[in-house]
C-alpha cells in the first residue's frame, strides 16, 4: 500500500468490470479500484472476489502497468491485536432496504430509486455525470414524487415502528438540487405524514423549499405505485387536501429510505455485551448520552438513535470526551517528538530556485512532454537547477531533492507535480529537512489539473505545464522565508451559564483535569431544567440534575460564579481575560478557552388568553406543577395541548423541537393521573423525532386525541366561567371544530437572548432567530469561528436535554483539543500591516471575520491597523478590502500573485497567443 | 439665499468668537462668478467673507481627512453625509466637529449654464429660484431648477443629516420615482454598445486625478495609482491603465458614495465619470438596501463580513 | 482554419474549488486545456486588480470560484 501513488493505471487497464457499490449500482467499476475519488488514503485495492487472477489463475494486467510495483496479490486480512483503555463504537446504520418486503416494486422498476442511489444520480461524479434522468431511458424526467417513511414510522413486517430523522430534511434537500439539475420545470412532489425538518435551520430549509423552490408537499401516505410500461411513468393515487381522490404520473418515483441497524452491528454489541433496544439501538440514558451499558464502551452516531450529521459530529466529540476523561492522565505518554533541523538564514541572497518536474511515473509524462519543461524551467529567471523526477514523492527522491538543496545552495524550491492539497506537507518537510524555511516552496498543479485531464490534448497539456511552471516560478521568486507564531495556551476554561449544558461542559473541562469558571448570572444553578419534569424516556429529571449540580459542587477544580454579569472581555484563544461583576465586586478571570452556554427561555404568549385566564398555561408551567405534583390536575375533564404556539410563525421561522415530544408525555401523564381525562393535542406536524416516535404510538393506543389544525385558520380561546373553549379548523374534517377544556397548554417556543452581549464581546456570531452560530453546521458544530470558543445547549439552537449535554462534552471536548497542546503553532501565510501607508479607514477591523486586525493602541502608528497573527486564518479578505494597499498576505501576496498573473505568457514565445505584450513592459514588470 | 449667507456668517463668527471651535471651513465669493471657493476662517472677521449660493458644489468634507483640534464646517446634505463617512471611517471624530447644517436646494451645472448663454458671464446673482446672469451684452434670467447638476436633479437627501445648527428650516426632500434611470439605460445596452459606451467615456480622460482629488473618500496617504511595489496600474496612458484607474476608482467608492458629485464638478475634460459610481450605488441600494452616510451605527455593506450576505449574484 | 488558442485564467479557492479541480482529475474528467489556475487562500483574496491585469496580460477569460 505504501508504494501505490493511486495513479490508476491499473483500474484503467483491469479487464473486470462489477457493479459499482457507491454508485448504488447505477455504475461500473474494475475489480481493482478506490472505493470513491476523495478516499483517504487515496491507494487502489483489488477486490478479491472478482479479481480475474485470483479466481481464475490468470490475468496479472494491474502487476504489469504498475509503475510502483505495488501490486501484492498475497496481500490477506492479518487479524491484530491492540490493547486499549477504552472502546468508541460508531459502526452507524445502514439504508432501509425497499426490496426486501417489496411494496412497491422497488426491485423490478429502475424508474423506482432509493433516496440514496438518487443522491449518486444528481451527482457530478455519478453514474450519469449530474445529468438528472430517468434510468429507464435516460430521459430527462418532467415530474418526480418522494414517498416519505419508507420503511420508517411503519409497524408492518419489516419495517421499522420509530421515525428516522432525517429523511424529511434530505429529501427536501434532493428535491431542491432535483429542481436545480433541471433544464427545464421540474415538478417535484414529497408525500409525507409529517414534515419533520427538527433540526437547527431545517425548517428555513423547509420554508425555501416550499415557497422559493415551489416544492409540492402532499400530506397522504402512499400506499402502492402502479407503472405504466408504455410511458415509463409511475402512477400514485393519493387523497388530496380538499379529500378528492386524486391520480398522477411521475417519472421517477424516490423512496425516501429509512435508517436501520445492521446484523454486523448487531453482532458487534453481542460481542461486546452492551445492551440494545428493541430496535437494535445502543440504550443509553439521557443525561450520559454516549455511555452504553458496559463501562468503558461509547457510542456515537446513528447506532445510537437515527440521527443527522451534525448531532453524530457533535457525539463524536462529547464520545472521545468521555473516553478521554479516563485516559487524561496518560495524555503525551506515548508522543514522540521529532528532532530539529538547524534553518539556515536565506534573507538578503538572490533567490536560487531549483525546480523538480515530477513524471509520477507515466500519470504525468505520459501526456506532457516532461524533458520540454524542465528545459524550459532551466530558462527561466533566477532558476539554478531544474531536473526531472520518476517518482518526487518517494523516499529516495526525497533524499535526492534535499541533497541537491544543500549542494546547488538552493533558497527556493517548485516541485511541479500533483497538488498541493495532498502533498504540499510532504514537500515542505523535505525543505525543512535541508534546513531551509518551508515557505520557500511551491507547487504546480501538473498531474490532478493537468494530465489526468487533458490525457488526450498532449500539445496543449505541455503547453499548459509550461505555463504553470512558469507562473509558479516567477511567485516562488518572491516568497520569503516565514515564521509561525506560537501562542502559549493558559490552562483553564470558562463556561458562561449554570444550565444543564453549562454544567456538564464544567464538569467535563475539569474530569479532564483543567481548572475551571463556571458563570450564572442568577443565585443558583439548573437554568432551564429546574422547572423540567422527566425526559422522555422517563428519567425524573430534579434528581439527575441535582446530582450533576453536587458533583460541580464538590469539584474542586470548578470555581462556581454566582450572582455573576461579565462585564468585558479581552484577549483571544489561549489568553482570555474575563472581566466579572460578582455580586456587586468586579474581577478578571483568565482563561484559555470559552464555552458560551447561556441557554434560552420560554416563549410568553400574548394571544389564547395566556395571562387573562390562569387555566392556561405554558408547557414548563406545566412541568413544573408535575414537579410539583400539583393534585388539582386531576380533576379536570378535559385538557388541550396546543402546539407551535410562538414556532414556525413569521416572527419566528424556526422549529422548537422539544414542545412535540414534551406535550405528547405529558398528555400521558395526564392520562396516567386520570384516565378518564380527554386530552387533545392540536398539533401543525407531530415531530417525535427518531425513537421519540414510540411515545407518540403509545399515546395514540392509549387514547389521545391528535388533530391537525389548519395553521391558515381562525384559531381562538376563550375564557367562559366553566370551561376554556377552543375555537379551529380540522384539516382532515375541513371544518370547524370546538373543544371545551378545563386546561389548555402552550407548547411554547424556545426563545434565545437576541443581541446577546457575549456575541460581541467574544467575537460570535448569532444568527438570524438569535442563536449562536456554529463554525460550520456539519464540520464543526461546537465551534464559533472564533478561535478558542464554543457553544452548546440551547443559545446555539432548541433542542433536548440528552442533546445538551452530549453537546456540552462535545464543547468541553473541542476546548480539550486546544488546552491539551499548551502552546499552538499557528501559521505562517498570515496578513501584515504597512503601517505607513495605512489610512486608519477601518475596513480591515471590520471585515474580519476573525477579529484578527485592530487598531494599533499607542506610539508611532497610533491608530493604524496591525494584524495578531494569531487569529489570522490567512484569508486575505482584509487585503483585498484595502484601498490603500497597506495590507499584504504572507504567502499569497499581491506582488506574488501579481508575479503568476504577469508570467502567463512566454516572453520569449512571442506570438503563441493573442496577447497584449505591448503593455506589459511599460507597466507591469515593475511589480516583479 | 441671502439669509443663509447671513447665518452662516452669525453661526460661524459665534463660534470663532466664543473659541468653540479652532476654525470653520465654509465658502467664500471667489474670484470669478459662478465660482465659489472654499474658504478655512480662523477668526470671526474672516467668517464674515463665508457666502451661500447655488455655486456651493464643492464637498467640504474632503478638507477634514485626518485634522487635529475643533472644527466647524458648513454641511450641506451630501457633505453631512460625507462627515458621517468620514466620521465611521476614523478620518475625523464626531466630538471634533460642530456642524453647521444648510438644508440645500440643489446646485447649478455651471457647464450647462454657460452652454446656454452667449457670452461671458460676468455676473450672478439669485433671488428664490430665480437667477439672474449678466453678459457684457444682455441681462437673462434663468429657473434655478432648469439648470441643475445631474446628482442634485435626482438627490433625495438634500438636508444634511448631521448637525449641531440649521442655518434655515429643514426643505422638503425630492421624491424621484426612477433615480437610476440613467444606470437602467447603460445596463440595457448590449455589450458592443455598452463597451463603445466606456470607450467614449474614458477617451479624453488625461489622467489628471482631480476626480480623485475632488472626492471625500479619496483621501489614502498612498493612492494606488500612485504606488510602486506593487504596481497595481500603468502611469501611461494606455486604454487599459485608464480604465483601470477608473474602475478601482470606482470600486474604492462602492457602498461609500454620496453622488455629490464632486469628481463630475472636477474634471476639466467633462467627462461622465458617475457613470461608474451610480452603478455601485444602485447595486448597493437593491442588494443591500444600502445607501452611504446616512448612520454613523453601520458600516457600510462591503466593509462587514456576514455569512448570512445575500448571495443570489453568485448562482 | 486554425482555432485560436485561448487561456482563461482561473482563480480558485484553495478549499473549495482547488480542491474540486483536483477531484476532477482524479475522476480523470476530461475538458478543454485552456484554463491556468492561480490558487488563493480564499475568494475573499479576490481583487479587481487581478482580474484587470489578467486581462492585461491577454487573458481571454477570467474565472474566480470559491
């Protein structure tokens, strides 16, 4: 494997062709192949099974054009042993397979395709290269349906009883992309049960898809597709909102898959004794979310519930946390370091650039003429040596290069080969090993946006090469040898809010050893949860989070700050002062990373007599006369669960997630003190989300009334002396219906603080509905893009308390992360301030993204701008953005860039093409 | 217009006389008609030379890039909005400034006057919207609002928007139903006709910068065109380096013009140069509901960052 | 008749189309070689300036992407 350089000779030239597994089977591959083009390591493997040699005796064609020889057919699964302290399970979940109890002929239909084999068709690498079409006849499809809850939310053999999670999301997601791919108007449909787009931002997603897209959404489950051979068109028969029987075709008929457990998951939880539930999911309990019930084994991931990307991501983090913890102490125990290379000091020499045309076997010389390069390259101002490779990333030339540094006295190197993307690291370390800066290097892209994909342009490709070449060599020219900061890290965190998220990122921070400030503004801790009754899996909630409360109490390296306010913040990752007003005294904490959990409140109605008539209450005023066992809620007849009060509205677009499930236990315990109760919950889409649905099964057996309400509607309550009368229209009836109750309760919206101080003074961001927002919504969920601070629990978006806290240790563990290093190594392609040309205009300090420039506070250039180059990611936006020029990019700097641009053409070449030279000289050289 | 003159003069000499401020920079007479100049008084005997007419043009807040101590200044609507500018923009702190604000009525296109007169004028004075011009030969007058500058046909912020005095009562602002209507017609040209546009436009340009010079928000300590490492444009004058000049002119004022057209008033070869800057000024409007100087709480939209951008440009 | 050759010069961001540009190549997609690719730290990098010079320097296109 370490000799493969994936060049792919030998896929091209393997006679085998199979079905291609990612591509869901719409396409080929070769018996040798990589698993799909971003896979890391990017190395072919043959498939042993249909490997003609290896079955047959014959073949061996990939062991003849293997440049490397890398070709090992001995190569066997060698069975290893590793001994470990800890186990994280993350073996996820597989699609529902539509075939195996075949409804709607899923198996003999190709016009039928799983929402996975169609997020292969719209793809640009996909079997049919992004071009949507129908897989019949490769027509281009005019109207396409998805059936949502194939295989979920579904009690009959073979499917699976609970909801999972996702699909709605996606196929809103394909639907969108589905009308985007198309040339012409596309007619989309999805029929669902529920839309249930639950997660952060998903029902803004939801909302594009319905009213900018103009997505169909019919409620109505489908039952059977009925194809018509003639036309290739799939008819769906569906009741539609005004109850009409309605009958339609579509080309392509998507079957929004289900998420379920596989037997090899299966097998691995028997194996390891840890237990499952009756859906195959890894139990857990909601305040220990990714702890299974063996000690010393976590889960993350949709073996643990269905779940989305952003919530695995999340439990991934708060997993290796978890582990982590056990492991704090032997952190480093098995580091090596690497031994330092004295650098020497280029600054002042004349560049010596040495250039090393790569022929990466045939991948590159095969197409461009690799000798009329590197004699061009020869040419070329300031180059010193100029020499071609067979193979620049092996160890050997490796070896070669850093001799040839040392003997030509070579200051700048261009290593023209594949891309910088892969190997720019290796290459670098090649010039560190013979001691000069690493910055004094750069790549032309020649095999990846070159060779490969000109393969039979030959003329044009050399032609292409020499230009890149060129145009590397003349930047490579003015690169300067630079220097990374390194930022000393201060031990300790600072969480801000006492909530359930607050408190368990402290507790984790300081299970993994760091000392810690915990900040509540109130005279106690709990937030939120001090008016929560139990989870929905039935966990009592004030006995959980007294316990968490007594373990930070007790934890002497968590300094708990009541009664708190910051007041103002300075520094940045790894030195942050805090300045607190605690009752009444100021003071400043230091600390080397933030976790921001100020949680969010409960949304207080002005509408359905809220604060007129006291039988109508909130959904926590409600749970907090559970916690209060408050007996009068037994003896009322009749109770009214209103939902989305506050939700999904204009004012507020977003889904609060929590209030669906929260009413639905309710009405059970409501149920449960008084079984003759009538309990109804009027509800726009029921969003029990993932195992939460078997709550609401049960809640339909037992006899609560569900009644979707038509949003669009008069809704009113009205206080009589006896009852609360509750005025709406039902969808399904479509007519008014009137309910008298004796108790109506808001699910109410999940409200955060806008305009949070914090964003400012921390340099987050929120985002529109006020929550704070992440670095990035799949990749870094927990991040700010600040540097150094974090976010979880509610003030980064509704969601319920098992979420919390696996977000809280999903935080404590991203800020693990960053003390554990002590020091940072940032950078070194940072921006730069020429002070003596700076205006002070400010554009720079408010562009950045990242905080990065500010004014310079006292001495010479006294409000000029100047960088931390700490906190500069290298973006350029603030040299870009600067009218004076004052700004330069280490690295990427506008002479340099200047330099590729003005090295387009030959000099020497006249008249290859229709270039302007005449104006070159007089203006342009002069930036060189 | 008398009376304004009158004010400037009593707001101004006050405020020399009472040292609230170290100077105050208005207009005076000038030396020929028709031309006003700006005038920095330091005493309240100087003050008393400041004047008002319809020839005030000139944007006096390019004369307050990076001063020390008090300053008044004499603020029509564009200059306010040039203060607040330059205030957001650090060139000048709200603290240093007492602003005398003239709710203005629009200036006069002293090109299109002259074209329409024969002979020299060799005076000028005004009287409501009446104006009346004297050539060696005759004696004419002209309605103001016949001869106005282009920017100030179409200005809807003609009372300045900061300010410490008014020198009369606020006027009513102009309602334009189409403001760009001059843009829409560039943008609907096709593309030879649009590029045989440019070309004409820029043509006698002689790259003199007094566009640049004549415009508040040109006030870098180094201008690119004048910078050597790099060299971002040419010093020639080549098509390209002149259109260059142009376009990265124009780029620097995007989301930060005030349409006071100053360079326009500038430029001794007439040249249309707010061609370049109205464009940015409607992208500004209809993308980001944005027009320049009007609150010092925001930057302007091409000076943030915010991922939540709208970004339909780029699909 | 001969074709005239023409160049485009591409401006790519390096995290996102730099990076599909390579993916391109290892899924050997073929396409016109015209383009020369000057690879930014992000199109925030971007500058006019750029664009103005590539045109200078007789570029038939400019393309930025990121």
């Amino acid at each position: 494997m370490d000799k493969c350089i994936a060049c792919g000779l030998c896929a091209e030239k393997c006679p085998k062709k199979v079905d291609n597994e990612y591509e869901e089977g719409l396409g080929k591959r070769k018996a040798i192949y990589v698993k799909y083009p971003q896979a890391v390591p990017l190395k072919y493997s043959i498939d042993a099974k249909n490997c003609i040699y290896l079955t047959l005796g014959k073949c061996k064609k990939c062991e003849e054009v293997c440049p490397t020889k890398a070709i090992n057919y001995e190569d066997k699964a060698k069975e290893v042993t590793l001994n470990v302290g800890l186990i994280i399970i993350s073996s996820g979940c597989k699609p529902y397979d539509p075939g195996e109890h075949d409804i709607y002929g899923y198996k003999n239909n190709k016009n039928i395709v799983t929402s996975l084999e169609f997020e292969r068709m719209l793809s640009s690498s996909g079997p049919y290269g992004g071009h949507l079409v129908r897989p019949s006849d490769n027509k281009e499809p005019k109207k396409i349906a998805w059936l949502q809850c194939v295989g979920s939310r579904d009690n009959h053999l073979g499917a699976n009883g609970y909801c999972s999670s996702v699909c709605c999301t996606y196929a809103v997601k394909e639907a969108m992309l589905a009308k985007e791919h198309s040339h012409d108007s596309l007619d989309t449909a999805i029929f669902y049960m529920d839309v249930r787009t639950h997660g952060k931002d998903y029902e803004h997603f939801y909302n594009r898809g319905k009213d900018e897209s103009g997505i169909r959404f019919v409620k109505s489950r489908v039952q059977n597709i009925v194809p018509d051979s003639e036309t290739g068109t799939q008819i769906i028969q569906y009741i539609d909102e005004t109850g009409k029987r309605q009958k339609e075709e579509f080309d392509i008929v998507v079957l929004s898959v289900g998420l379920c457990i596989g037997n090899e998951s299966i097998e691995l939880a028997k194996k390891m004794n840890i237990g499952l539930d009756h859906y195959n999911f890894v139990t857990t309990n909601s305040f220990e979310p990714v702890k299974t019930s063996k000690p010393g084994i976590y889960v993350c991931g949709a073996f643990e519930a269905p779940k989305d990307i952003p919530s695995s991501v999340i439990e991934s983090s708060a997993a290796a946390g978890m582990a982590g913890i056990n492991l704090a102490e032997s952190r480093w125990s098995l580091t090596k370091t690497k031994e330092k290379i004295e650098e020497i000091n280029v600054t002042g020499e004349a560049p010596r650039i040495g250039v090393f045309v790569c022929r990466c076997g045939t991948n590159i010389a095969g197409v461009v003429d690799v000798p009329a390069v590197v004699e061009m390259a020869k040419k070329l101002p300031y180059v010193e040596f100029a020499q071609e490779n067979m193979f620049s990333c092996s160890q050997d030339t490796q070896d070669a290069i850093t001799d040839v540094i040392k003997e030509k006295k070579l200051n700048r190197v261009v290593i023209a080969a594949c891309t910088p993307k892969t190997h720019e690291g290796l290459f670098q370390e090649t010039l560190t090993n013979a001691g000069i800066n690493k910055y004094l290097f750069d790549m032309a892209n020649i095999r990846n946006q070159c060779s490969w994909i000109h393969a039979e342009a030959k003329e044009e490709a050399t032609e292409k090469a020499k230009d890149l070449v060129r145009m590397t060599t003349a930047k490579v020219a003015l690169h300067a040898p630079l220097e990374e900061p390194k930022l000393e890290i201060d031990q300790s965190g600072l969480v801000v809010g006492g909530g359930v998220a607050g408190i368990t990122a402290a507790q984790t921070l300081a299970q993994q050893g760091y000392h810690t400030h915990l900040i509540e503004k109130e005279s106690k801790l709990g937030g939120q949860a001090n008016n929560l009754y139990k989870t929905w899996q039935g966990e009592d909630i004030q006995t959980n989070l007294s316990a968490l409360i007594k373990s930070v109490e007790k934890n002497d390296l968590i300094e708990i700050h009541l009664n708190t306010e910051i007041t103002g913040v300075d520094g940045f990752v790894g030195s942050f002062e805090t300045h607190i007003n605690k009752n009444s005294k100021d003071e400043t904490l230091k600390h080397g990373v933030t976790i921001i959990a100020t949680g969010a409140s409960e949304f207080k109605s002005d509408q359905y007599q809220y604060n007129e008539d006291e039988r109508v209450i909130t959904g926590l005023e409600f749970d907090k006369l559970l916690v209060n066992e408050n007996l009068d809620l037994k003896e009322k007849n009749t109770a009214v669960f209103i939902q989305c009060v506050g939700s999904r509205i204009k004012e507020r677009p977003y889904c609060s997630k929590v209030c669906c499930t929260q009413s639905i236990r309710n009405a059970l315990q409501l149920k449960k003190l008084n079984p003759q109760m009538n309990v109804y919950i009027l509800y726009r889409d029921m969003r029990p989300f993932g195992l939460r649905e078997d709550l609401y099964t049960e809640a339909r057996n037992i006899g609560i009334q569900f009644i979707k309400f038509d949003f669009n509607e008069d809704f009113s309550v009205n206080s009589e002396e006896d009852y609360l009368q509750i005025l709406f229209t039902d969808t399904s009836l479509r007519r008014k219906m009137e309910i008298k109750a004796q108790l109506v309760v808001l699910a109410s919206a999940i409200i955060p603080e806008k305009n949070n101080k914090l964003g400012p003074l921390y340099k987050a961001t929120q985002n529109a509905d006020g929550f704070f927002m992440e670095a990035h919504a799949k990749l870094r969920p927990v991040d700010c893009s600040t540097d150094g601070v974090f976010i979880c629990g509610l003030t980064h978006a509704p969601k319920p308390i098992d979420e919390s806290i696996s977000q809280a240790q999903a935080a404590a563990t991203r800020a693990v992360t960053l003390l554990a290093k002590k020091t940072m190594n940032m950078q070194g392609t940072v921006a730069y301030v020429d002070q003596g040309i700076c205006s002070s205009c400010g554009v720079c300090v408010s562009i950045c993204p990242f905080s990065a420039p500010t004014f310079t506070k006292e001495g010479r250039f006294e409000g000029k701008a100047e960088i931390n180059p700490v906190l500069c990611k290298g973006c350029g936006l603030c040299v870009a953005s600067c009218r004076s020029g004052a700004l330069h990019l280490k690295g990427f700097d506008t002479n340099q860039i200047f330099a590729q641009i003005f090295a387009l053409n030959d000099e020497s070449d006249k008249g290859s093409t229709n270039t302007i030279q005449v104006y070159k000289k007089d203006s342009a050289e002069a930036a060189v | 217009m008398d009376s304004y003159t009158k004010k400037i003069r009593e707001l101004a000499s006050n405020l020399l006389k009472d040292n609230k401020v170290d100077m105050v920079i208005g207009f005076n007479q000038g030396t020929i008609p028709m031309a006003t100049s700006p005038q920095v008084a330091r005493t309240p005997e100087q003050a008393l030379e400041f004047v008002w007419n319809s020839n005030c043009s000139i944007n006096l807040a390019n004369y307050l890039s990076n001063q020390k101590g008090k300053i008044g200044i004499v603020a029509k609507g564009c200059d306010s909005r040039n203060i607040v500018t330059h205030i957001i923009e650090n060139k000048i702190s709200r603290e240093q400034l007492h602003i005398i604000g003239v709710p203005c009525t629009g200036m006069l296109d002293k090109v299109k006057i002259s074209s329409s007169i024969d002979g020299e004028i060799l005076s000028y004075s005004e009287e409501g919207d009446t104006i009346t011009l004297k050539t060696k030969s005759s004696e004419q007058n002209i309605v103001k609002n016949d001869f106005l500058a282009s920017n100030c046909e179409t200005c809807t912020h003609r009372n300045p928007v900061i300010y410490d005095d008014l020198v009369a009562d606020l006027v009513t602002e102009q309602k334009i139903d189409d403001p760009f209507k001059d843009v829409r017609k560039i943008e609907e040209m096709d593309s030879d006709a649009k590029w045989n546009h440019f070309e004409n436009l820029l043509e006698n340009c002689i790259r003199c910068y007094a566009c640049r010079n004549a415009c508040p928000l040109c006030y870098c300590p180094t201008c690119f065109v004048d910078e050597s490492d790099p060299q971002w444009v040419g010093k020639g004058q080549n098509n390209i380096d002149v259109r260059t000049f142009h376009f990265l002119r124009a780029y620097h004022c995007a989301g930060r013009c005030t349409d006071c057209g100053a360079c326009e008033q500038a430029c001794p070869m007439d040249i249309k140069v707010r061609d370049f800057t109205r464009k940015l000024n409607k992208d500004a409007l209809e993308i980001y509901g944005w027009e320049a100087g009007l609150t010092l709480e925001q930057r302007p939209p091409l000076d943030t960052f915010n991922p939540e951008d709208p970004d339909e440009f780029i699909k | 008749m001969t074709e005239k050759k023409i160049k485009i010069i591409s401006f790519l961001c390096n995290w996102c189309s730099y990076g599909a540009a390579d993916l391109a190549g290892v899924s050997r997609m073929q396409y016109p070689a015209d383009i020369r690719v000057v690879r930014i730290p992000c199109t925030g990098r971007m500058s006019p300036k750029f664009i103005l010079s590539a045109f200078r320097e007789g570029a038939d296109g400019v393309w930025v992407s990121g």
